[in-house]
C-alpha cells in the first residue's frame, strides 16, 4: 500500500509544479489593447462552450452512476463520477492554460523577437495540460485503490438490487470500481471529442472556405468572424479534448494491466501484489520524468542576464529549433522514465518465484515496458515521416496542388493509406514480443510504457494548438510579419507534434484494447470454438464491429459538415450585408457565430457519445459474450487502421497547405527543377504562393483533412475502448441473460 501514498504524493508534486507554471504564465504581458481584447473573446467563448456542455454531461454521468450503482456495485456509481471528475478538471484546466497562454506567445514573438523565449511561453502553456493529465488520472486511480483497501480476490460486490436479494450479480468490488472509474473518464473524453471536434472544425472549415476561397482573405483575418470561432475552436477540441482524450488513455491501460494480472496470477498472491503495484510504479515514475524533461526546455530557453561590456544585458539563446527542442523534451522523459523502471521491475519483481512465463525473469516487465516506449518513438517518427512540414510526402502533396483539388485529395488518400503499414508492423512485433515475454501481461505493460511519459507528449501536443492560436492573434492584430514568422514555424512543428500524439493514442489504443479483450474472454466460461456456431457468432461480431466504426465515422463526419455549411452561409450572409467589414471599418458579430457553433456541436453530441455503450450492451444481452467478443476485435482492427489513416493523411494536408503558404513551393522548369524569377535581383525562384489556383486546392485538401484528423480519427481511440470497457463490466451478465 506504502506505494500508492508515494504515487499519490508524486501526482501532489506534479499539481505544486502545475501550479507554478500556470502563475507564472498569467505573470507574463497579453500585449496590447488589441490583443487583449481578442483573447478575452476566446476566453470567454472557451468558458461559455464548456458550461453548456457540461449541462448535457452532467446528467449522462449521474444516470449512467446510478445504474451501475444498482445492477453491479454498489460504490462503482461513485468511482464513475470520479474518473468523469478527473477527467473534467483536467481537460478545464488545460483548456484554461491554452486560452491564457496563446495570446502571451504572441507577445513574447512580437516583444522578444527571438524564437527560444516563444518556445517557452508555448511550451509553458502547454505544459499545464501535460501535467494534468498524468496527474488528475493517477491521483484518482489511487484514491480508489486506497479506498478500496487493495486486491482481495475473496471479496464480492453487489449492486443495491443484490443487496436486496432482487437481482443476482456479484463481483471483485476493487477491479468494478477501478473499471467504472476508467469508463467515467472515458465517457467525458468521448463528449469533449465529439462536441469539441465538430464546434473546431465546422469553424475551421467554414473559415477556410468563406474567408480564403471565396473572399480571397489571409488566414486567421478577424474581419471573417468564422475565424474567432476557430481560435475557441483550438482550445475547446485540439487542448480540451485533446487533455481527456489522453487521460482516458492513460488510466484505461494501468486498469487493463490490473485485470489481466487478477486473471492470470489468483493462485499467486505476492506476484499478483507485484504485478498490480508496478503499473503505477511505471506511472508515477513517468509523471516525474515528464516534469522533468519539460522543465528542462521551459528553464532552458528562460531569458538570461549576462555582463557584456560590463553593462547588464538581456539575453535569448540564439538559432533554435524548436522542433529539436520539443525532441530533447521527449527524449529526457524517456530515458528517464526507462531507468525508473529497471529499479522498480529489480524492486518488486527480483525477490519473487517467477512463472516460466516471464521468459527473462524480473527483466520481462522491464523490457515489455521499454519496447511500449521504443514504439511510441517508432510510431511518433514514422507519423513524422508522413506529415512532417520537412517530409517528401508533403512536399509531393504540396506540388500535386498545382494540378486540382482532385489530384490533392487522390494523393492524400494515398499518403495516408501508404502510412498505415509500418506502424501497424511497429504495434504488432512489439505485441508479440511483448506478450512472448510475460504473456498478455507484457502486452499491458507495454501499453502503459508507451504512454508512461504522456505528461511530456500532451504538452508537446498542447503547445501545437497553442501556437496556432498565436499566430492567429498575429494576424487578427495586424502585428508585424517578424511575430507571424516566429508563430508559424511553431504552428507547422506543432502540426507534425500532434499527428505524433493521435498516433500514440491510437497505437496504445491498440495494446490497452487487446488487452481489455483478452479480459473480456476470462470474464465468463471459456466458449467451445470446435462448434461452428461459436466461429458464427466471432465472425458475425466481427462484421458488425468493422461496419459499427464506418457507421460512427459517417455519423461524425456528416454532423462537421453539415455545421460547417451553416456557419459558412452565417459567416458569408454577415459580409455580403455589411460590406464596412471587409472595409475594417465594422467589426464582425462574433458572438452570434461563437453560439451558433456551440448550438450545432452540442445538437450533435449526444447520440455518438453514448453509441459506445449502447451497442455492446444491446448486442450482449441479445447474443450473448461470444458476440461481443467478435464485435470487440472488428472494431479495433478497423478503427486501429482507420484512425492512423485519418490521422496521418489530415496532417499532410494541413501542413501541405503550409508549405505553400510559407513560400516554399516553387514552379518548375520542363527539366523538373525551379524556375529562377528574373524580376528577383538576388536570383530566387519563382514561387507559387497564397492566392493562386494551387493555394485554393491545397485549402480544399486541408478541409477534408480537418475532419479526418480532428474530429473522427481522434474519437476512435475513445470508442473502442470504451467498447472493451464497458463489455468488461458486463461481461457476466451477458453470459448469465441473454436472449440467444
């Protein structure tokens, strides 16, 4: 139990350094009039979002409590409202981050001119979603435990209708409570995606097509009121959502590990008392390793104050990349978190009668867990590859531009198909190795390496968002182009680092869901697969699993764009009545489109949130566990490609979109290369930028990309484990009342 307290108190430590960071954000300068009226927009919009959302969430998770209070367990209805809780304060707080930190790194480009200081604010800003994410997850998962007195497989659970002799369901109190409290967590992380990503994308889709394509406007103009919704946007999806997407995850796979564990070493209770602590060893110690790497760069790029001349002067760290720095950030976690977890799998794991099934001894935990981090590495370098501003696949993208909308879009299809593979290869070895190793408990703790330093991914991913709602406040101020060039270089690295964090997500989505299936078969008596109507069952679940993610993604796809006709038609109607906007001499009403984006993601909200627990409960009180079984693995093997696709392809359109927009995209000579423009005395090429034909293609890819990337491939993480959580809960009850 001594572990939980230390765990808990590293989870204080990080709320101390979170609080910090956030002070002293708040301390730095919003900038001028301008820019502190903008921000206050977004702040408010931000906050007035999320209140109304929370009007809809709120009685979803009192009801859903309520039910598992009665049928299953009779605490399992409060661990559920924590893990929704957490989850709640987290995402709240790191959108709060967001909205306080974009328009201070606009300032710090525009007063500092030097890139390692921008890096900071940004980095600074982001940070306080990163740390609350590990943070808020562990702090509750061990407060349960806590209170749950630790694992004793004797004990039994029941809902109020059991204690009451009206309903016979009993089970393990500790492992319902720990489920419920993953499954509160990822119940808030499927409202903020779903609601997040359709309010984001209806507003940046309609922005794009209004205020580029047809008004021939630069982007982030505030005189296209679309626009603002957008920057709200970026806070309410891209960090909001983005902060419980990842904290789902986060608890979801120490969860799973407990599980599996309970399942696989009951006869043996010190093991099994070793194999439950480590996760949150690994977890812990991966919180502490994240506010160190991240530390590191915010102190690292911090201003310096030095004797030239004997005269103190201020000075910046010259020649940043920023890309690098963010790398150096993972790195330093990494390592960190790796030596970490040698001395606790030496620590738990070393004096312990090992079965033949930890082929290396104390070491196979150890290794499972480093190969989930080697993956992680792999998978966010490989995203790289693929969208990267830097990558020949984006440049290929962006020249393809020149030809139509129709070849940018084909050629899109294609990198994000093409890019499935490898880290498909990547998941599965290290699954197998994985599993090899130590059995399905290896896969488990392979899923949690590969998030264990997720308090350093969510801030390099937070501080992407960031970063383009500087760039936006730039733009909308009419601040100099030296401040849009600082912001834009962010903004494309933070394009690349938050494909890298939905490929994470979805790449540990992968482990944490094999695992929840491979509990979900020990939940209930082991099925006769030599009958064919078993495989019948498997199979018919599994066609259904595939078609049910094609289903969500239509559903979720159709509601952006319907909502983003809307507000392009509310956006136009405002510039063709008034033309004194586009004059500058009125200002646009903002508010209007604000609540009429809120209006339309909040319609749309509801019915795919809870399709994730509707349909295995449905399916396994009609068919029966083997149904759900097949159902679990279809989904997951088509959400797993899909969700990479979306992800990977919407990144390179995006920065596509980019390379043209920052004039790197150069006409080309019959001999295939660029053509030198004679009117440029310093003999440059001949740039195809803004405005042009090829432009307008690239933007018509990036709005197809839009929803791909941020609204329906970050959802599908969420779904199947959602799926595979709630079909754990349940899992005897299928076996015990179902209809065939």
């Amino acid at each position: 139990m001594a572990v939980f307290y230390v765990v808990t108190a590293i989870a204080i430590l990080a709320f101390a350094v979170l609080g910090r960071n956030f002070l002293d954000l708040k301390n730095h300068d919003e900038g001028t009039d301008d820019m502190k009226d903008l921000a206050q927009i977004i702040r408010d919009g931000a906050k007035t979002f999320i209140s109304r959302e929370y009007r809809v969430i709120i009685p979803t998770v009192v009801i859903v409590a309520i039910i598992y209070t009665v049928f299953m367990e009779v605490a399992s209805g409060l661990t559920f409202i924590l893990g929704a809780t957490m989850s709640s304060c987290a995402c709240i707080l790191g959108m709060r981050g967001g909205t306080y930190g974009n328009v201070r790194t606009t300032n710090a480009a525009r007063v500092t001119g030097h890139m390692s200081r921008t890096i900071r604010i940004a980095l600074m800003s982001g940070s306080i979603s990163g740390f609350a994410v590990p943070a808020f997850g562990i702090f509750g998962a061990c407060l349960v435990w806590i209170a749950s007195g630790g694992i004793n497989l004797d004990a039994t659970g029941t809902g109020l209708l059991g204690l009451m002799g009206a309903w016979k369901s009993t089970c393990n109190p500790l492992t319902m409570r720990l489920t419920t409290y993953s499954l509160g967590c990822s119940l808030v992380a499927m409202f903020n995606r779903v609601a997040g990503g359709n309010y984001t994308k209806a507003a940046d889709i309609s922005a794009d097509i209004v205020g580029k394509n047809v008004m021939n406007l630069p982007e982030d103009d505030s005189r296209m009121p679309n626009t603002i919704a957008d920057f709200i946007g970026d806070c309410v999806n891209d960090i909001a959502g983005n902060v419980s997407d990842l904290l789902e995850s986060f608890v979801a796979t120490p969860v799973a590990t407990i599980l599996i564990a309970s399942q696989a070493f009951s006869s043996n209770i010190p093991l099994l008392s070793a194999a439950s602590m480590y996760p949150f060893i690994l977890a812990g110690g991966g919180l502490l390793s994240s506010v160190v790497g991240v530390n590191f760069i915010i102190l690292k790029n911090r201003k310096q104050i030095k004797l030239i001349n004997g005269v103190e002067t201020e000075v910046s760290r010259e020649n940043v990349d920023p890309e690098e720095e963010l790398n150096h950030a993972t790195y330093v976690s990494a390592i960190a978190v790796a030596v970490i977890g040698l001395f606790a799998a030496k620590a738990v794991f070393g004096g312990l009668e090992l079965p033949s099934v930890f082929r290396a001894g104390w070491l196979s935990p150890w290794v499972a867990a480093v190969l989930g981090m080697g993956s992680s590495v792999a998978v966010g370098k490989l995203t790289e590859v693929y969208t990267s501003l830097k990558s020949r696949h984006v440049k290929s993208l962006a020249y393809m531009a020149t030809e139509g909308e129709a070849f940018v879009v084909t050629e899109g299809d294609a990198v994000g198909s093409r890019s499935i593979l490898a880290p498909c290869v990547v998941i599965v070895v290290s699954m197998i190795i994985s599993g090899a190793l130590c059995g399905v408990y290896g896969i488990a703790i392979a899923a949690l390496g590969m998030l264990s330093f997720v308090g350093t991914t969510v801030s390099i991913d937070a501080f992407g968002p960031v970063a383009d709602n500087a760039g936006g406040i730039a733009e909308s101020c009419h601040l100099p182009e030296s401040v849009r060039c600082i912001t834009d270089e962010l903004d494309a690295v933070g394009n690349t680092t938050a494909a890298i964090g939905k490929g994470n997500a979805i790449g540990a989505a992968a482990f944490a869901t094999v695992a929840l299936i491979l509990s979900f078969i020990g939940s209930f008596p082991s099925p006769d697969f030599t009958e064919p109507m078993t495989w019948v069952m498997v199979i018919g679940g599994m066609i259904i699993g595939g078609a049910l993610i094609e289903y969500f993604t239509s559903i979720l796809t159709e509601n952006t764009i319907t909502a983003a006709k809307d507000l392009a038609d509310a956006g136009a109607r405002q510039l063709n009545d008034n033309p004194a906007i586009l004059e500058g001499k009125a200002r646009p009403d903002y508010e209007s489109i604000i609540r009429k984006a809120s209006d339309d993601a909040l319609r749309h909200m509801l019915v795919p949130a809870v399709l994730a627990l509707v349909v295995p409960v449905v399916c396994g009180f009609l068919f029966g566990p083997v149904f759900v079984l097949g159902l679990l693995i279809g989904s997951t093997i088509v959400a797993i490609t899909r969700a990479i696709f979306m992800g990977n392809s919407g990144g390179a359109f995006d920065n596509a979109k980019k390379f043209i927009e920052a004039g790197m995209l150069y006409k080309l000579g019959e001999d295939g290369e660029p053509m030198k423009d004679k009117s440029d005395p310093a003999g440059g090429f001949v740039v195809i930028g803004k405005g042009t034909p090829a432009h307008k293609a690239a933007v018509t890819g990036d709005t197809v990309g839009d929803t791909r990337k941020d609204v329906v491939g970050v959802a599908l993480d969420i779904f199947i484990k959602m799926m595979s959580t709630v079909s754990n809960t349940l899992a005897p009850l299928f076996y015990s009342y179902r209809l065939f």
